[in-house]
C-alpha cells in the first residue's frame, strides 16, 4: 500500500509539473505578475501587522507608566480578546489559530475557507490579540494572509488547481519571508513543510515569490513604514544590517556539546507540543464554538500572569532581546523557559491568531543561555553558537523543517559562519523528536481536528471575499 501511494504521488506531481509548465508557456507574462503582486500582498500584510503590533505594545507599555500592572495588562489582555474574537466568530471563522495548519489543509485538498476576507481578519484580530499581550508571534497569520492574497490572484487567473496550490505555498512562504527578512527560509519553508515538492518549476515559482515578498518588505520598510526604525523617514534608505551581531568561534569540541544541546532540546520541543496540543484539545472540549468567551478568559488569565512578572516579560521582543544578547543567568533562562512554556500552550488554547514560531526561539534561546551555563560551570568552556543553535533547534524539532529553521535562526545575524553550528543542533534535534512523534506539531493540529482523516477528494472554492 505505501509504495501504491507513493507512485500515485509522483503520478500526480508529474501532472501538476506539467500543467503549470503549460499556464507558463501561454500566460508567462500574467503568471510572472501574479508572482509579483503575491510578493506585495505579504510584504504589505506582513509590515502593517508588525507596525500593528509595535503600535499597541508601545501604547500598552505606556500605560505601564502610569498604571499597575495588574491593572493594565488583565484589563487589556480580555478586552483585546473580547474584540479579536468578536472579529473574527462575526466575519471569518477560519481565521482563528495560527494559521499554518489552515494553509496546509487547504493544501490537501480539504475544503476550507480562503480568500481576502480571512487574511484580512486575520490581519486585524491578530494585531489585538498580540498587542493586547497574546505572547504569540507574527509568522503564523504572516503565513495565512501571504496564502489568502495567493489564492485570490490564482482564481482571478482562473489558474489550474495544480498552480493554485503552489502559488497558496508560495505565499505562505513569502510571509514567513516578509516578517523574518528571510528569504531563503520563507523558500525552504515553502517546499519543506508545505509543499513536500522538490520539482524545478515549482521551486522556481516558491524562489521568485519569496524573494519578491523579501525585496518589497527591504522597500516598505526602506521608505518608513517600519515604525521601529524611526517612523516615516524616508532619508534614511536602505539599511541592511543585523539584527544582532555575536563573536562566533567554531572548534572541534563543539561537534558534541552542540549534539548534546540537540538533545536535550530536541525532547523538550516533543513536551512542548504534546502539551500545547493537549492544551488546545481541552480549549475545544471546555468552550466548544465560544471562541469569544475562550479568548476573553485567556487574555485576563495571561495578562494577571505577566502582572505578576518583572517588566522584562511585559514585551515579547524586549524578552527576546534579553535572551539573544546573553544578558540572562541560568535561574532567569529556566524561569523565562517555563513562563513561555505554560503561557503560550495557554494562548494557543485561546484560539488566538497567532503563531508559535516567534516564542519558539525565545523557548530555544533560553534552553541554550542555561544548557551554555551548565556546561561552563562544568568545562570551563561553552559554544559561542549555543544561543542561536538552540533556537533553531526547537523550530526544527517543533515542526519537522531542519533547514528552514537553520535559516530563520540564521536570518537574526545574517553571519554564514553560523550556520554550521546552527545546523548540528537542527538536525539532531530533529532527529531525536522524531524517535517520540513522526509528525510536526501542524500535521498533528490537523489530525486532531479530523481534517486528514476525512478528505475531500475536490476542494470546492466556496469562500467569499
């Protein structure tokens, strides 16, 4: 049976290959446009999200001036689940979670809702939810609303199902380019989880569209729409530069304590999922379709959680920050580990619109500041790398994409000589969840909401804009 439907696999990649090869022949043109225009659409959908956010927590971290913290951040955290959910219950369902998992099913061929409507709502409700203090990241409704734009330019073609499909990927991928400025990762992304395809016309197709998302991104950001650079400034140009800048030595050594931190985080990224799904499973059997009710109680829950923290925990980015720099010790780097482990299981239980990719790198980040500690204190001697490679070890181990992870770890400082011992820690991490789970945490979303149990042999395109 396997080998059965591993030859009517290819038999249907090699149809779709040549049935996108011939919209190419005929409409090259119109196709290299809509590739362009998906780029766009994530860029632009991507910046506004990110000036969205950075617009509330600037106006939330104000209020902290003057106001405790017990007062504003429950009190922000349910209203801004009260209006996120509102949004989305009234006008696009679909729009709820992460996102990821919603692209994949439509990339199954599960009939579910796409379309303007459901990016744009996911624009909106994620901007409140995560700027009301969600500890989500921006990469999930990145990947939901680069795939919505997708979708509505390939039936304005009037394209085949075969290129709407990529071109859903494609922009999939360009958000997680937008948002990351990384576009080499928002490429593999695209083909490694997404798609599952390594055909030249299609991955022709995912590389343009991403690098058009990244290059549109660099020239919205350049002319002032990024608010974090100093608002709309346009004198400045275009400034490509590293997020963070670290001193990177590699030695031979560093082989084994960069496997035994893919190790030790390639089993807590495992506890990770099983709890966030486990957390999400009961969401669903406690609150049912009372999305409204769910995200309301979660946002005060979470918002007396961080009230009751120091200020650093007040900003995800700040935090992030703090651990990327090594300004944490070991007790802060466990205690950040734990707030983010219990916190966003519970945000992802909301049903918040948001993704799971952002904290993951704290997550990781904060298990290689305490993993580096340890064996400091106990070698007199740690990996300059581990920060960064247990970052990309816990994406890779969460969601089963090794190289895409290497890549958005990498994308924080854009150093190559990084990327080797980023690598080392993807892979044996990836590796070592597989041994507990063969699938990512997405896959396993889907299986837990009976979409892949019960396909839809036609995707019927039912949404309206």
């Amino acid at each position: 049976m396997p080998l059965i439907n591993s030859f009517k696999d290819n038999r249907e990649q090699m149809s779709s290959s040549r049935s996108i090869r011939n919209l190419l022949q005929q409409q090259w043109l119109v196709v290299v446009l809509a590739l362009i225009l998906t780029g766009l659409g994530a860029a632009i959908t991507g910046v506004l999200f990110k000036a969205g956010v950075h617009a509330l927590d600037d106006w939330r971290i104000n209020l902290l001036k003057t106001f405790p913290a017990w007062l504003v951040l429950p009190g922000l955290g349910g209203l801004g689940g009260i209006l996120a959910g509102t949004l989305i219950s009234r006008l696009a369902p679909a729009a709820s979670g992460s996102g990821v998992s919603h692209i994949m099913a439509y990339l199954r061929h599960r009939n579910v809702p796409m379309g303007l409507r459901v990016g744009m709502v996911k624009l909106v409700a994620g901007i409140l939810a995560i700027g009301s203090g969600f500890p989500l990241g921006p990469e999930g409704p990145a990947v939901q609303m680069g795939g919505s734009v997708a979708w509505r330019l390939a039936q304005w073609l009037k394209a085949p199902i075969a290129f709407r499909r990529v071109i859903v990927a494609a922009g999939g991928g360009a958000g997680i380019a937008a948002i990351f400025s990384a576009p080499i990762g928002g490429f593999i992304y695209a083909i490694e989880e997404l798609l599952n395809s390594a055909r030249p016309v299609v991955l022709l197709l995912v590389v343009v569209t991403t690098f058009w998302a990244d290059a549109w991104a660099d020239f919205l950001q350049g002319i002032g729409l990024d608010p974090s650079a100093g608002g709309f400034n346009t004198s400045l140009g275009f400034q490509l530069e590293r997020e963070y800048t670290s001193l990177i030595n590699f030695l031979p050594i560093d082989f084994g304590y960069l496997i035994f931190l893919g190790v030790i985080v390639g089993v807590l990224a495992e506890l990770y999922c099983r709890y966030v799904l486990c957390m999400q499973r009961k969401g669903n059997n406690w609150f049912g379709e009372k999305l409204v009710l769910r995200m309301a109680i979660s946002g005060v829950l979470l918002g007396g959680i961080y009230a009751a923290l120091p200020e650093t925990f007040h900003h995800l980015g700040e935090l992030k920050r703090f651990i990327v720099v090594g300004d944490a010790d070991i007790p802060t780097a466990i205690g950040t580990f734990l707030v983010l482990f219990l916190s966003t299981g519970l945000a992802s239980a909301s049903g918040a619109p948001g993704g799971l990719f952002y904290p993951m790198l704290i997550l990781g980040g904060a298990i290689g500041v305490a993993c580096g500690g340890w064996v400091e204190i106990l070698t007199g001697y740690v990996p300059t790398t581990y920060i960064f490679a247990g970052m990309g070890g816990f994406i890779s181990a969460c969601s089963r994409t090794p190289i895409t992870a290497m890549f958005l770890a990498f994308a924080l400082t854009k150093d190559l000589l990084i990327l080797k011992p980023i690598l080392i820690t993807c892979i044996t991490s990836f590796l070592i969840a597989r041994l507990f789970h063969e699938h990512s945490i997405y896959i396993r979303q889907l299986e837990m909401e009976g979409s892949v149990e019960q396909p839809i042999k036609k995707h019927l395109n039912t949404s309206t804009t």
